[in-house]
C-alpha cells in the first residue's frame, strides 16, 4: 500500500502496487469472512486500509461507499481512513462533506500533509474563501522549511514546504486576486525555478489572467525538463485550446484521457474539448420606449440578433445562419430593418474571419455582404475589422424613407490584463442619400475592487461623430461629442462548481455636446443578472433606465434586454 503511494503518478504503470496491494486486502477480508470470527480489530484495520487504497486508485465512490457502511455499522473509523474518505468526497463534489470530515481527522489526530492540502481544497470548492485563504497560510506556517530524517548531517530542503508556497500563491488566484497571486508564483519561480509545481501554477495563473501565449511558454519548459508531467500536460491541453490552435489541442486532451481517465482535471479537459465540438445558439434581444422622439431610439423599439452556428468542420471552420430584425416607432412612422444570412467563420491560432451573404426580407430586399476578421498580435494586442454593404447600422428613423447604407470599421484593444484594458474605434457609414458619418470612439477600463464575491470596475467612454449631410430626417447631428464615467459593481450571490449566480449595477455619468445645441448631461443606470447554468448554457437579462439630449431636448429611455449562449 505504501509503495503504490509513493509510485510516480505520472507513470502507465502508477497503479501496479495498489491494485497489488487491494486485492491481498480483498482476500484476507475473505480469510476473516471465512473464519467465522466477528469483526475485530483486525478486520477494521483492513477496511481502513481499504479505504485508503481505493481512494489512492481513484476509485472514489467505493471509498465513499466503503466509509459511508462502517459508520452505518458504528465503527470509529481511524483519522487516517478518515482524511481519505475526505478526499474521495472531495473528489465526488461533496466539499461540505469532505471539509468536515478532514477537521475530524485532524482533530484526532491525523497531522498529515495531504489532508492539510485537502482542507484548503474543500473550503476553496464550498465558496468559504477566508477560510480557505487562513487554512493555506497555516500549513505554509506550520511547515519547516528542511527535514532531517536521521541526523543534522542529512538536513534537506522540505518538499512539502514548496508545495504548500505554491498553493498559497495560487490560493489568491482561485479568489481572483491575480495580481497578488502573480507576485508570489513569479518570487517562488525565481526562488525555485525548477519547482515544476510552482511554474505549472503559474502557468495555469497566466491562462486565467487571459495570456494564453506566456502560458504556454512555461508548459513547454516544464514539459521539456519533464515531458510526462501530467498537470504541465492539463495546462498545455487549456493553453492551445485557448489559443485555437485546435489539431495539437485535440491531441493533447485525447492522449490525457487514454492515459489518466480517472483524473478530475483531464476529464474537465475532455468535457470542454467535447463542448468545444458542439453547435451555438446565441441570441441577444431587447426592447425600449423614449420619453421622446428627437433621438435615434424612437418611442418604442425592439430588436433581436441570432446566430446559429454549426460544429466545428475540419477543425478550423464553422458554418453559420444569422438572423437579424429591429423595428421603432417614431412620431413620423414606423422604421424596421429584418434580415437573414448565412456565412462561414475561420478560426485558427491568432487569427479569426467571417464572410456572409444575407438579404433583406421586408418589402425592399436587397443582397448584402458581410466580413470581419481579427488579429491577435499578442496576448496584449488585438485588432479587427469589419465591412457590411448592407449595414444593421443605418438608423431605423433613416429606414422609413428608405435610406440604407454601407459601413466600415476597425479597432484596437490594449488588454494588460483582466483588470486594465484600453480600446479605440472608427467607423464609417456611407448612407445612400448622401450622407457620410464618421464616428470615433474610445474606453479605458480599470478594475478598482477585485475578490472572490465583490468586484468594482471603472470605465471611462468617449465618443465623437460627425455627418457631411444637414437637414436629413432622422437625427443627424453635424458633430456631437460625448464623453462618461461608469462604475460597474458585480457581486456573485452563488457559484457551485461550473454553475453561478451574479448580479452587476451600472451607473453612469457623462455630457453630451452637439453642434448647435449646446452641451447637457447624461446619466445611466442598468442592473442585470448573469446564470451560468453550466459550461454549456448561459442566460444574462436586465433593465436600464438613461438620460440622454438630442437636438438641445432631454429624453428618458427605458431599455430591457436578454442574452443567451447555448452549445448542444
């Protein structure tokens, strides 16, 4: 049983001992069945072990099953038995359970290292982020940093010391504190730079912070040094999965899932290659009334924009269909704007396109073009572009007398990170009665508050445009400017695992100026909620309340909207 446990557990061959070593055990519980004997002492220590060695070959629900019926039986499980019995429910989605049955183990008396590990691990999974947080750094504190096995003259570095640093560094990611978690994986890597746990952590670390390609710098130098580590392995399969770098991606999760099937982390790797591979729905809709009708929003509107795309073809492409319809009343009549399309988009590592054709189907059908591409230069870096010879972008106001148009754009966005990002944008919008608008735009965005349940960001948005055609029939400002400040506060109510809860608050402040009519304020406040039902569904729907001037006249707006991604 000991020599299955200290196996390397990256090896083909890691479970020869334990399945060795369980069926000896199986056997002499048949001796002691066999002998008529009443269970003893003897017998118990056989089921303890049996516990352990079950949950040292991943056979979780056995082990859970096998402790569950000794203490149905009244049988005082020893605290090593127990602290395996909690890892098997940690293993199964119990952190509840588990989390109680490893303080009971410790309580008794059971010190060991992987139960204290196991500990934090079941507070992190139960959402008790403090605890989790005060458990790590009393197992860093509580463990010396050498062994001396025999004497002085053998004093080692202890291995359970780096293991519990790495942790706790990592800990803080598992809350979203990137950045302090950031600092202390990169100052054990410095201090232990072939740690290969503490550089995987980091690893997987940069992958969350949404920097796929340092990531994977670090993957390959682990799997370099150790072409056979498993967790190296499990993040180089995320890595290129991010990256779309789909034939290696692929690869990678197939050779996991042969090798290591009981694994939690490479079946989560399989799952998501799996949903990788299926189609999306994803819809967004939304519907308004304005106080007025001056503005672009009309006194009622309503609009809905569906994609449906097919599962992957040959790795790289996916077709898709593309509906689009939006209609607002205004004081002159009625502007609708509906169509239909279907195209294909083009996905590789760095790089993404889309063509489509469509076509208008109201009472003035027209055949459009559509395309758009982006370009990740960097983790950093991403630029993209887009035209439509028919665009969704002409106003509905301009749709009542039977303006259309066509539009170009580009844009560049700086993410430093998930907590900093800057963005800028042009577009063009060619209307068919003359008209050309130029707009520009451009965001900041910085994390202010960053947590496990709270988070704060702030925004700062501008915007400018300007139109070559005056007395058009629809808003049409010869120039305009505005620029806001937006405070976004999200809170998440409950998260179990792949499913969650979250709510968010907007409130906004800005001005708005437009040639000839001076400059007024506006205000914004949205609340929404997000549920992400699992990694396949996701529903998000609010409501939001603006003030905004148009041609010198204030007007409210309310505006509901509802968005939702499926994969089946």
């Amino acid at each position: 049983m000991r020599w299955g446990a200290a196996a390397d557990q990256d090896a083909l061959d890691r479970f020869s001992a334990t399945d060795a070593a369980l069926a000896q055990n199986e056997q002499l519980l048949k001796d002691a069945a066999a002998s008529g004997s009443p269970a003893g002492a003897t017998v118990h220590r056989l089921q303890f072990d049996r516990i352990v060695l079950l949950r040292n070959r991943v056979r979780m629900q056995e082990a859970a099953d096998l402790y569950a019926s000794l203490i149905r039986d009244g049988v005082e499980v020893a605290p090593y038995a127990q602290a395996a019995a909690a890892d098997a429910y940690l293993h199964l989605r119990q952190p509840e359970k588990a989390r109680d049955l490893f303080l009971q183990a410790q309580s008794r008396g059971e010190p060991e290292f992987r139960a204290q590990i196991g500990l934090f691990y079941a507070y992190s999974d139960a959402e008790q982020h403090k605890a989790a947080l005060d458990q790590i750094d009393k197992v860093v504190a509580a463990t010396p940093k050498q062994i001396n096995a025999y004497s002085p003259l053998t004093v080692a570095d202890n291995p359970d010391y780096a293991s519990a640093l790495a942790t706790a560094g990592a800990a803080r990611g598992y809350q979203d504190r990137f950045e302090d978690a950031q600092c202390r994986l990169e100052a054990f890597r410095d201090l232990a730079p072939w740690n290969m746990e503490g550089r995987e952590k980091l690893a997987t670390l940069y992958n969350t912070r949404g920097w796929p390609r340092r990531a994977e710098q670090d993957d390959l130098w682990i799997l370099a040094a150790e072409p056979r580590n498993r967790e190296a392995r499990i993040g180089y399969a995320d890595t290129l999965r991010e990256l779309r770098d789909w034939e290696p991606a692929q690869r990678t999760a197939a050779a996991l899932e042969e090798e290591y099937p009981e694994d939690r982390q490479v079946q989560r790797v399989d799952r998501l290659w799996r949903i990788h591979q299926m189609r999306e729905l994803q819809v967004a809709a939304g519907s308004g009334d304005s106080s007025g009708g001056n503005g672009p929003l009309g006194t009622r509107e309503h609009q809905i924009d569906t994609h449906l795309y097919s599962a992957p073809i040959d790795r790289d492409w996916r077709a898709f269909v593309h509906q689009f319809e939006a209609q607002a009343t205004f004081v002159d009549g009625n502007g609708s704007w509906r169509r239909i399309g279907g195209g294909a988009e083009y996905r590789i590592r760095d790089w993404r396109a889309s063509a489509e054709i469509n076509q208008s189907y109201d009472s003035k059908s027209d055949v459009g073009l559509s395309v758009a591409g982006d370009w990740w230069a960097s983790d950093e870096w991403n630029v993209e572009a887009a035209a439509d010879t028919s665009s969704n972008d002409i106003p509905l106001q301009a749709r009542i007398t039977g303006v259309r148009g066509w539009s170009v754009r580009a844009a560049a966005t700086y993410r430093a990170s998930e907590s900093r990002s800057f963005r800028a944008g042009v577009q063009n919008i060619d209307f068919n009665d003359g008209n050309r608008r130029e707009i520009l735009s451009g965001s900041a965005t910085q994390r202010l508050i960053a947590g496990p349940v709270y988070k704060l960001d702030g925004v700062i948005g501008l915007y400018s445009s300007r139109n070559s055609l005056t007395g058009a029939a629809y808003f049409n400002p010869e120039s305009d400017f505005g620029a806001d400040a937006t405070l976004i506060g999200e809170q998440r109510l409950w998260r179990r695992y792949e499913r969650s809860f979250a709510h968010r608050l907007y409130l906004s402040l800005g001005q708005y100026d437009q040639k000839n009519f001076g400059s007024g304020p506006t205000r914004g406040m949205r609340y929404e909620h997000e549920w992400n039902f699992d990694d396949r569904l996701s529903l998000l729907y609010g409501a939001q309340r603006t003030l905004h001037p148009y041609d010198g006249q204030g007007e409210y707006a309310n505006y509901y909207n509802l968005a939702a991604n499926w994969k089946f």
